[in-house]
C-alpha cells in the first residue's frame, strides 16, 4: 500500500513540473529576451560626410553634399562637356524674323550661362537659317538668281541671327564673345515636304561652347566649328 502511494505521489510531482515547463514557455511572447541571455551590441560606423559610404571603407571623407559617390565614397566621374556647353534653338515663321517671347527664357539661360563662367573662356555660336521654300521665294528663274539670293534670302538668315546676338549682347555678353553666321539654306535640318519640317529649317541655332573648341574642333569632329560654318556660312 506504502508502495503505490509512494508512486502516485512520484507521478504527480512529474506531471506538476511538466506542467510548469509548458507554462512558461507558452508565456514567452516572439522575440522576447529571455532574463539573462547574453546580448552583444554591434558599434554603429560613423560617416563623417553623409554619403552614405562609412568612414572606414571611405576613400573621399570630404564629399560635399548631393553629389553622387562609387562605392568606395568618391565623386562618380561626369562629362566635362556636357557641364559647360549650352545650346538653343529658335524657330521662326515663314519669311519672319520676328523673336517670339517663349524663347525670351532659352535666351537668359545662354545668357547667364556666359556671365557666370567668366572663369572659362566661352564664346555663342550663332547662325541663321532659312528653309528652300523660303528661299525660292527670294531668288528667281532668271540669270540674275545668285543675285536674288545674296540679296534676299542671305539678307532673312542674317536677320534672325541678328536679333539674338543682338538680345544676348543687351543683356551683357560681349561682342567679342558671340560668332554671328547666315547660312541661308545650306544647312537643312529635315526635309520641307511638311509644314513642321518647314518650320525646322526656318531657325536660328546657337550654342556656347569653349572658344578652343570652336576654332580647332574641325581637327576633332566637332560640328560646331568655326571651320565648317565658314565651309557653308557668310559671317558677318
């Protein structure tokens, strides 16, 4: 009898302290720490410079802000070029050479552009375009064409490119800065089967570039030479 009461007893006291281990498992909620559980913290990594590149892997502590790093903390290369050129390009109605005022902010663009960059010697490329149908207006039939031409239609590119040069040079470009051609139509953009295709022939293109450039860029291909615009241009 001793003897059953002795094992009643025994599986009881086991059955209590199972019990108890479910209990508290079933009462740990996810993720929480367990009393007593070692926990190492990991240092954060300082990055000086916010560019997202910490400091120990960064190659260029000092990067200024907003520019965009390689994967070592430096600048990413950019084109040169393509931060210091300008282009525009305004277009016209047939036989006008009336500058209509949505270009008026391409114009200060250019503008500011050759007034801030004094530290780069810049020079605007102008030239003066006219479409054929334009220029069949302006010439005839007769022996006299090449006359009719340079009296008439060389005179409507030559217009049009005044009026920029002349607007850039009110707002404070140099003279001595700014390369005026009237190229008549010889340089054809798109084809005049269209009125739109009219209209883009109808123009005045202009860039700035560095002055190096224009004077040796047909040695390098540069289309924006003085060489080619002399090649199909008159300067004036």
């Amino acid at each position: 009898m001793a003897k059953k009461l002795c094992e009643t007893i025994v599986v009881l006291v086991s059955a209590l302290a199972l019990l108890g281990c479910q209990t508290s498992l079933k009462n740990i909620e996810p993720n929480q720490i367990i009393e007593g559980t070692p926990i190492t913290l990991l240092p954060e990594t300082p990055d000086s410079d916010g560019d997202g590149v910490p400091d120990n892997i960064d190659h260029c502590p000092n990067t200024p802000k907003n520019v965009s790093v390689d994967e070592l903390g430096c600048p990413m290369p950019v084109d040169l070029m393509d931060l210091i050129t300008m282009d525009m390009r305004i277009f016209f109605e047939r036989n006008s050479n009336e500058l209509q005022s949505n270009y008026f902010p391409e114009l200060e663009k250019v503008t500011d552009k050759m007034l801030t960059s004094s530290d780069l010697d810049l020079v605007v490329v102008l030239s003066g375009h006219t479409s054929e149908p334009e220029a069949r207006q302006l010439t005839t039939t007769t022996g006299e064409n090449l006359k009719q031409r340079a009296g008439g239609q060389f005179q409507l590119g030559r217009k049009r490119a005044q009026l920029v040069k002349s607007y850039l040079i009110n707002k404070g470009v140099p003279t001595s800065k700014v390369y005026s051609f009237d190229c008549a139509d010889n340089m054809q953009v798109t084809p005049n089967d269209t009125e739109e295709g009219t209209l883009m022939n109808q123009r005045v293109y202009g860039k700035a570039l560095p002055a190096y450039d224009f004077f040796n860029g047909q040695d390098h291909g540069q289309m924006d030479s003085f060489d080619r615009y002399k090649a199909f241009c008159q300067q004036f």
